[in-house]
C-alpha cells in the first residue's frame, strides 16, 4: 500500500515521502497515529501542505522546548545522599532521582533524556545535560551533599 508520511519516522523516510508498506502496518499503526495518509490523487497533490504543517509542529514544538531549556537552566537540584566515612557516598545519583528532583521543581522530565554517562558516585556539584529536542540540550546543576546528622546521638 502506498502512503504518504506526515512525519519523519526513522525507519521509513520523511515527511512528505510517498513509501510503499504493508496495508496491515499503514491501516492499523501509521495512519490511526496519524503517521501517514493514504497515497490517493487527492492526497498526492496535498503533499505541500503535508509539508507546511510539519514545518509549523516542528517550529512550535522547538520554540516550546526553547522555553523550557531556559527555564531548567535556571534551576538548581540538591540530592541529598548518606555518607560513610571519607565522605563516601552509599550507591549513586542516577537518572531517575534526577527526574524525581525535577518533579519536585514541576519539570516533567522522562529519566531516559537525562543524559548521564554514569551514575554520580561523590560529593560536588555536577552539571546534568537534559535532551529536550533533537537539537537542543539544557544544563541543569545538581548539588550532591550529604544529609544533616539528625537524630544521631553524641
């Protein structure tokens, strides 16, 4: 079955293509997620507009995006850890405790776009990339301290 895309899909092509699927593929995954459009003479002369509105998304969904790096960028996270002796920390700052820190602050931010080669593993002040668009990457800090001795007995 030929489709025409209305959105880039890696492993089909771009925006405005006209691709040949399987008919199961496009009748009951590309065309109800609004993926693509069926290749008909009338849908074929639309293909600039099919263009212009991808255009259109990708313009607002940047500027969103925009918005939001700047706004994390000026937020500042403190994960608060237990420590041992020489200030050693017991396991790590991972993705999800920074995705938890930045639900806290009322950013939505899914822990597999926090982008943390490894786990952080001492004290000190880090700075956390956070991919929000193909092209645009926030700096979020995070302070890494150890919790206060409350409770502890002299």
């Amino acid at each position: 079955m030929k489709i025409i895309l209305r959105d880039d899909i890696d492993t089909l092509g771009k925006c405005g293509e006209v691709v040949t699927v399987k008919a199961g593929y496009a009748r009951n995954y590309l065309i109800p997620r609004n993926l693509a459009i069926p290749a008909t003479p009338g849908n074929l002369h639309s293909i600039g507009e099919v263009n212009r509105q991808k255009q259109f998304r990708d313009r607002k969904r940047m500027r969103d995006a925009e918005r939001l790096k700047l706004a994390l960028e000026k937020v500042s996270l403190t994960a608060e850890v237990q420590v041992g002796e020489e200030d050693r920390i017991f396991g790590s700052v991972t993705t999800s405790q920074i995705a938890e820190l930045l639900k806290q602050q009322n950013f939505l931010v899914d822990r597999r776009d926090i982008l943390l080669e490894e786990p952080i593993r001492s004290l000190g002040v880090y700075t956390v990339d956070v991919k929000l668009e193909r092209d645009v990457i926030a700096h979020v800090k995070v302070w890494v301290v150890k919790k206060g001795d409350q409770g502890q007995a002299a």
